[in-house]
C-alpha cells in the first residue's frame, strides 16, 4: 500500500475493506446523510457527507 492516507480504493485493492461494506457506507450516507462516519470493521472509518459536502460539483446539484 502507497504511503500517506489511504484511499478506500487502496483498501479495498488490499482486502482491508470489501466492497459490500463500501456500498454499506454508502446506503447508510443516502438513508440519514447525518449520520456521521462509517466505521468499516478493519477499524478505518470514512466520512461520506464530508467527501460530499468537499467536492466543488455537488455544489451545483439543486
């Protein structure tokens, strides 16, 4: 794995998340996107309303 923060495409590439539990973060985001971070069960966590709220093209989503 490449050194600095890790992307989720990194973990997933080493099998540290499985993709059933990145979809799991992201129904929990569109079911409550209050609901804070998701904790995967490697213990890393991601913050999709953060990402959201970070990325200059939702910006314009009415």
């Amino acid at each position: 794995m490449p050194a600095g923060p890790l992307t989720l495409a990194d973990l997933r590439k080493a099998g540290v998340v499985t993709s059933q539990e990145i979809v799991a973060a992201i129904d929990v985001y569109l079911r409550d996107p209050m609901a804070g971070p998701y904790r995967f069960d490697s213990g890393h966590s991601v913050d999709i309303a953060a990402l959201v709220n970070a990325t200059p093209a939702f910006a314009a989503v009415d």
